[in-house]
C-alpha cells in the first residue's frame, strides 16, 4: 500500500469511481488513526452535469473541484452532515467523487466511540455523513492534499478491484440527472442503502 500519486487521480470523475474502490482513505488527528477502505463512492463531474456542484460553474464554496487532482472536498449538507469528495481530472477541470461507504480497517475501537449509534462494524461509515463522522472529517479538511505524507487526511493504494466486481446504478437522493449510473460499489455489507431522490428503495 502506497500513497497515490497526483497524476494518478488526475481522470475523469467515472474512470476515478473506478480507481477509487478499494483504496484507504486514512485520517490523523490527536485521538489517533482511523483508516476505511472505500467500497462505494459516486461520480460528479462539472458544467456538464446538473447534478453537480459546479453546474454553474466556480464559486468560493465549489473551488475546490476545480483541481488539482487529489485534494479533499467537503461540504455541509442538509444543515447536520458533512460528506467528503476527492477530486479529479485536470487543474481547471471540475470534476470530483463521493465516497459514500467504507470498512474501517484500522482504528476501529476509535471509530466505535465516534459512532456509538452503530450496531455492527460494517455500519461504522455506512453512507457519506457516517463516513466523515468515523473518519472525523469535517470542514477543517476542506481542500485537504490526499498525496501529501504530512496531510491530516491521506490516500493509499488498496488491493484492485477486478472490473467485473464493480456494480453500477443511479446515484442518491439527486434532485436532477438521478438516475445517470455513477454510482459504484463492491460486494460489502458497508455499502449503503439506495435512496432515490431521497425516497427510501430497496437495495440494488
């Protein structure tokens, strides 16, 4: 397992959904380490898709996904979460992905005490505001360099996911382009529970 390198991340949001699965995300604070590997995370790219954040292009709040590649995107959602993207493509290329669901591979007793709501392990970062509450991620780590040894929140090379693995389906609880399919997940019970348009559905 080894850091990713910038270019490496620098892709198209979807081929970077790819890349992603199975990758550690692993964060560093004053109560320790916590590490997850990701098996869930969801596509956005820029102007040309009206699910995402930069739609309308740049503002203070959206920069980030503006590059370069391998910096941490977060946002405050529904006024009590927030969820984390990494972004992608080339500097001045909107372009990032949610990660949405992950298994706490290391750092789990911590990561109990975080999410004492959780019954079981799997439900520790089961959906993006459980993930950044396990991983402690929150507004501080706002364009946050995923490559750098020194930063609070680093990427690593997991094990690579065989493309027949990858499954794919419309994203979540999207208010446009809902049902574009890129969203992609592993065989996990952390995946988390589709919602459409932020109705509850069964799981895919």
């Amino acid at each position: 397992m080894r850091l990713f390198k910038r270019e490496e991340l620098a892709v198209d949001p979807v081929d970077l959904a790819h890349v992603l699965l199975g990758a550690v995300i692993e964060t560093t604070g004053p109560e320790g380490t916590v590490a997850a590997r990701l098996v869930e995370v969801e596509a956005y790219r820029g102007q040309d898709d009206p699910a995402s954040h930069c739609y309308r292009g740049q503002t203070p709040r959206n920069e980030v996904m503006w590059g370069p590649a391998g910096h941490l995107y977060v946002y405050f959602v529904y006024g009590m979460h927030f969820c984390a993207n990494i972004v992608g493509r080339e500097e001045g290329e909107a372009g990032a992905v949610l990660l949405r669901a992950a298994e706490v591979v290391e750092g789990v007793d911590l990561a109990r005490a975080r999410r004492k709501a959780a019954r079981r392990d799997d439900e520790l970062a089961q959906g993006p505001a459980r993930l950044t509450s396990a991983l402690r991620i929150g507004p501080e780590h706002n364009g946050a360099d995923l490559v750098n040894p020194d930063s609070p929140v680093r990427l690593f090379t997991g094990d690579e996911v065989p493309a027949a693995d990858v499954r794919a389906g419309p994203r979540v609880g999207v208010a446009a382009a809902m049902d574009v399919p890129w969203r992609f997940w592993v065989d996990s019970p952390a995946v988390s529970v589709y919602r459409r348009g932020g109705r509850a559905r069964p799981r895919k």
